[in-house]
C-alpha cells in the first residue's frame, strides 16, 4: 500500500513521512542541545555554589554528550513529529485522490496550519515548538508535492479502505485499556518481559529527560536556580535564601538566565521576573511567610510550552502507534508481495496486521486487576507464571499490605524479570518487617534502572530519615539522570532539604 512507500526509498529521493521524520530529528536535536547546554551551565554553577544539583555527577557529564541530544530528540520525532508528517501527508493524499487536486481543502488546511502555529504561542514566543510546527509540515508537503500524485494500492480496487479499517478496529480495540496507567501496563507487560522491549524501554528512561527538559515549567523543575537583586541588607538576603532552597529554588552569584530572579521594588515589595519577561509582584512578608502559592503562581504566569505539551502527547498517543502500523504493514506487504498480488494481497495485510495487534493486546488483559483476597496472595506469589506473581504484588502495592506476611517474596528479590523486582520493590514501601530497609537498599544497587527508581520510591514512602545518606551517595555515583531523579524525590519525601552546610562538595 501507498502508506509503506511513504517510508522507503524510491530511486534515490525519500519518502515524505520519511523526510518529515528527518526534519523533526534535526531541529529537535539541535534544541534539545542547546537545553543540555544551558542546563550544564546552570549544574555548575549550583554546585560551585556549594548547593546539591540535579543531574549530578557522572549523569550531569551527559549533557555534554551528542548522543544524549540525539536520543532526547527522538521522543519529539516519535511523537508531535509524527503527528505533524502523518496529518500533512494525509491531507495531501486526500486533496490528490479524493478531491481532484481542488485548492479548497489546501486552503482550509493552510488556515489549519496557522492555528496551530498561532497556538503554541499563545502564551508567548517559543522558538523550537514554532519551528517544527512550520518546518515539518512544510518539509513534509514539499516531498509528497515533488514525487507527485500518490498511487493507490496496487490493484486493490474497491478494497483500498480495508487497512484503514483494520486501523480502527485496532485502535478501538486498544482504546478499551485507555486509563491512567495504560504506560505502565504496556511497560509490564509487553516491554519489561523480552529483550527487544527492555531496550526500547531503557532507551525511554535514559533519554526522556533531556527531552523534557526543553518544555519543562519552572514547577516542573526538580533544582531551579534564583538570582537576587537589589537586597536592603544581608540578613534579609540569607532569608530570603533559606525560604527559596527550602522550596528547591537555589541561589547562584553566576551571572545566568536564571529560572527566577527575585528583586526589591520597594522595602515591602519583591519582584519575581522570569528570562522571558514576566514580571509577579508580591508582598514580601507574605512571600517569606510561604513562598509555596506564590511560586505556583509564578510557574502558571512563565509557562510558555503548556499547549506545546498537549500536543506533543496528542501526538504520542495517537501518531506513534499509527506510524506502527504504517511500517509492521508495509513490512509484510514487501514479503507478502513475493508470493500474492492485487486483492489477495490487501486480505493477506490486513489480516497480518490485525492479528499481530490482537497477540500484543492479550498480554494487557493479565495486567487487569485480578480478584484477590488476602488469603490468596500467598499462594498467587508462589504460582508459576508470572503474571500471577505480578498481579499478587501489585496487589499488594495498591492495598498497603505489609509484604512481610508473606515469606514468599524473598525469591523475588533476585527474580530474572525486572517487572517482578520493580513490584517488588514498590511492595516493600509498606511493609513493616525487619529486613525490609535492608532489601531496599539492596535494591538500589540493581542493574535496572527501572528497579532502582522504585526502590528510591520506597524508600522515600518508608519515611526512615536514615537512608538519606545512603540514598544520597548512591545517586551521586549514578550515571542515569532518571534514578537520580527518583533518589532526589525520596530524600525530599523523607524531609532533607537544601542546605548549604550539608549540600556542599
């Protein structure tokens, strides 16, 4: 069909999809590395100022890394780069075959276009989402226009609907698991369980941050760096510090485009001015009082990229499993092809396709909660598959059951599957026995990363102050931003703040 052409080579030009794909991945490259790049500055000048920063030590050298500007770039290309190529492809497709090549449909399109480039402004100037919103639609339209008209299925006839039907079985199939915990359940259940989906998930956890990065809020920020200025006296600076780091918003004397700079207009008065512009002003006594609504407020009046977000998730959550089905389809209509020609060839694709989603849809249906009673979860976490033991765990987990009663669960620790040590681990945040601290923290030393995070999860949800210090030197030998991330959480959880005395090299 037409749609895996768009995905290949034709003589020596690409395809459209292809070149929209393209483009995304090199403005998102260059985006993504010029945000390490400011982050890297920001690290160094937390740490030179004596503060604890995020990401840290061998995760902080990564920002330095190309590598890590090419692997955060692929989340955008995978997501709202998809779905800009998809739907410019698709409406060019449609003016072509459908509607005799009439200029109405471009025109409304066009208007399309501008609104949505006029929308992820609408908060204000955003340089990175405006460029792909205008350079991958365009890149995209310009490859299709100069391969001219799209041929239909080769002698499909009347059949060429069918896989845009089988696309919407599926989709409506899939959309039945479409809840808040959909990811994870994929994450168990398909990508945690073989090797080939291990990599495609540890690429995700290693790379999705320094994506984020590029689009976060200042509430979104883990470390935020503040500048002060115009402070009457150093008492009310050391103050005015203090009530900032408690709230991760650290104080730097390098001169940088900080998240923040705090300034007096008056003696009564503090000025919260973000880079962009933004100006707050707020009482002070009220702000050293509790800065906490005031920095909410602050993070909601700078927060250019909130309509850029949404449709980065529109477009994973709809764009990237359709370009799944574009590639698994055209793939087995190149192999297909050898053997069958015309309508045969569209049942033949069609079927395939349809089958392959229903086998990967059946492991989401163990993932379900199952109906468990205490008296049972023994048993469950003693079974022989899998699946059983995973869904006595998460019963576990989401019932605050102590994991102690039930001795069963010390040969997990050691399991082979990650999903079962990553459960694990989340049980343990409730359990009340003896060695539970110690499995944790055992469990901070995993291969995994995915494990090591929950663990830090636990740990945090245990609310045992003495695991601050082990958490803290774990994170700083960590090389992966992602855990580290999950060891700042649990010391915040547990109540350690920043502190100049305790953060400082």
């Amino acid at each position: 069909m037409t749609f895996s052409r768009n995905l290949s080579l034709r003589g020596r030009s690409l395809g459209p999809v292809t070149v929209g794909l393209l483009v995304t991945q090199f403005i998102a490259t260059i985006s993504v590395r010029l945000s390490n790049s400011r982050l890297d500055q920001s690290v160094q000048a937390i740490e030179r100022a004596g503060w604890l920063a995020l990401p840290a030590g061998p995760a902080a050298d990564t920002l330095r890394q190309w590598s890590s500007a090419l692997g955060g770039a692929v989340f955008f290309t995978l997501s709202i780069g998809i779905g800009l190529t998809l739907a410019a492809w698709s409406i060019l497709y449609l003016w072509q075959r459908l509607f005799g090549a009439r200029p109405r449909l471009l025109w409304i399109a066009a208007l399309g276009w501008l609104a949505l480039a006029i929308a992820v402004n609408i908060r204000g100037w955003v340089l990175f989402p405006t460029l792909l919103m205008v350079c991958t639609p365009l890149a995209t339209a310009l490859a299709a226009l100069r391969k001219g008209p799209a041929a239909g299925p080769i002698g499909a006839g009347r059949l060429w609907p069918v896989p845009l039907l089988t696309l919407m079985v599926l989709t409506g199939l899939w959309a039945t698991q479409l809840n808040t915990r959909l990811f994870v359940t994929i994450r168990d259940q398909i990508l945690l369980s073989n090797a080939f989906g291990r990599s495609v998930n540890d690429f995700y956890y290693r790379y999705t941050l320094h994506a984020a990065e590029c689009f976060k809020s200042f509430s979104q920020k883990t470390v935020r760096t503040v500048g002060l200025e115009a402070v009457p006296d150093a008492a009310v600076a050391r103050q005015l510090t203090r009530v900032l780091a408690d709230q991760d918003v650290v104080t730097v004397s390098d001169r940088l485009p900080d998240d923040l700079t705090v300034r007096f207009a008056d003696a009564d008065t503090l000025i919260l001015a973000a880079p962009g512009g933004e100006r707050l002003a707020v009482a002070r006594q009220a702000f050293l009082a509790d800065p906490r609504p005031w920095l909410t407020r602050y993070a909601q009046v700078t927060d250019r990229y909130g309509p850029f977000r949404r449709f980065t998730f529109v477009g994973l959550l709809l764009g990237f499993p359709i370009l799944l089905y574009i590639a698994v389809d055209g793939a087995i209509g190149r192999i297909a092809g050898l053997f069958a020609q015309g309508p045969s060839l569209v049942w033949i694709r069609a079927g395939t396709c349809l089958l392959i989603g229903v086998l990967l849809f059946v492991p989401m249906l163990g993932a379900q909660a199952q109906p468990l009673s205490a008296g049972q979860v023994g048993s469950a976490l003693a079974a022989a598959h899998w699946h059983q033991r995973v869904a006595a765990l998460r019963y576990i987990e989401m019932e605050h059951l102590d994991l102690a009663r039930y001795p069963q669960y010390k040969t997990l620790l050691g399991s082979p599957l990650v999903v079962e040590r990553y459960w694990v681990a989340r049980a343990l945040a409730y359990s009340h026995g003896e060695t539970a601290q110690a499995d944790l923290l055992t469990l901070i030393r995993d291969p995994h990363p995915n494990v090591v995070c929950q663990a830090y999860y636990a740990l945090g949800e245990r609310g045992d102050r003495r695991a601050v210090p082990v958490i803290r030197e774990h994170m700083l030998q960590s090389g992966h931003w992602y855990t580290q991330w999950y060891a700042y959480r649990a010391m915040r959880r547990l109540g350690w703040h920043q502190n100049l005395s305790t953060s400082a090299p």
